[in-house]
C-alpha cells in the first residue's frame, strides 16, 4: 500500500542517519489519495524517530522542475539536511540534479517510490538509500485475475480490498528487483 512504502522508505532514511537528522518530505499532488497515504506513512515513520526534525514538506505534484527548483531554495536556505524523502523517483532525481550543483551531492540520504530501474541502479551504486516497488504490473494484473477466477467460480469470496506488496529497495537485493523488472522477465 501506499502508506506502506511511505513508512518503509522514511524508515530507511531515518535508520541511514542514525535516527538523528533533519528531513524533508516532497509530496505528490495533494487530490492523489497514494500521495496522501505516502504521506501519512512518512508522518507515522517520523514519530517513531523523535530525534528526526521536518524542515518543510511540500508538494512537487510529480513535476521534476517544481521539485528541482523547491530543493534549489532548501539548499539556499538550509545549510544542514539530513535526508530527503519523495513521493516518488523522478522528483527524487531532480532533486538530486540541485544537490549536485550545489555541490552536496552524497551528502544528504535520499528515498524516493515506485523503483523504477535507474533508481534501483541509485540504490545499488549508493546515490539513493531506497526506493520501493509500485508494482504497475500486480496493480493491474490482480484484478484480472481475481475478476477471471471469480467468473469461473474458483473463488467465492473476493475481499474488498487486495493488499500489492511492494519491496523496499536496499543495496541488498538491489541487483535481484532490477532482475526481476527486466523487459525479458518483467515479473515484479
């Protein structure tokens, strides 16, 4: 779920600076309920860090320029960040694009969503602490399969809500989840 990766991602970055910091959060589009959810997961996450301080949140709506230019003036304004979390990779690369320029990339831990490949590779080559998995595929598979299974009658009770697990990205089984999202394989 959403609030699940918002959790685990936030979790991640916060053990990464040993549970002392400062963070900020880049939202997704306010109306979007997953960006709600990324977002209460983050807040819960933050909660159980009490030496994490939140310098801002903000919404970067998806759009990579929006995001760039909110850490263009984060990096002006404040001379300390411990990590950023995004709602999801792009905005997490644009970011990252600031951080560069500013001369601090490396500095400041990063976690962004929906692990697309060249996130993974971030990941695994150290620029990105996590990303996790928003499985398009299962979101969409699961249900197709489960409306054909029902049809059929080889399930009578559906639940109304269907869990899509998605895996925290770590440099641990980076290499194993860019595998698994290959075009030839394309399982994840």
């Amino acid at each position: 779920s959403s609030f699940e990766m918002g959790i685990q991602v936030s979790r991640a970055l916060f053990e990464s600076v040993g549970g002392q910091g400062t963070v900020i959060e880049t939202q997704g589009p306010a109306a979007f309920t997953g960006a709600q959810e990324r977002h209460r997961g983050f807040e819960a996450a933050l909660g159980e860090y009490p030496g994490m301080e939140l310098l801002e949140t903000d919404f970067g709506n998806w759009d990579v320029n929006r995001s760039r230019t909110l850490w263009e003036s984060y990096l002006n304004r404040f001379p300390q960040i411990g990590c950023g979390y995004f709602h999801n990779d792009d905005m997490a690369f644009a970011a990252l694009e600031a951080m560069e320029a500013a001369g601090r990339g490396g500095q400041i831990a990063i976690g962004g969503a929906d692990a697309m490949p060249e996130a993974i590779r971030a990941v695994g080559d150290g620029r990105f602490v996590a990303t996790v998995r928003h499985s398009a595929c299962r979101m969409h598979m699961y249900p197709v399969v489960v409306g054909v299974a029902h049809a059929l009658g080889a399930v009578e009770n559906v639940p109304k809500k269907i869990v899509i697990d998605g895996p925290l990205v770590t440099s641990d089984n980076a290499e194993t989840l860019l595998f698994v999202q290959d075009d030839g394989v394309l399982i994840a």
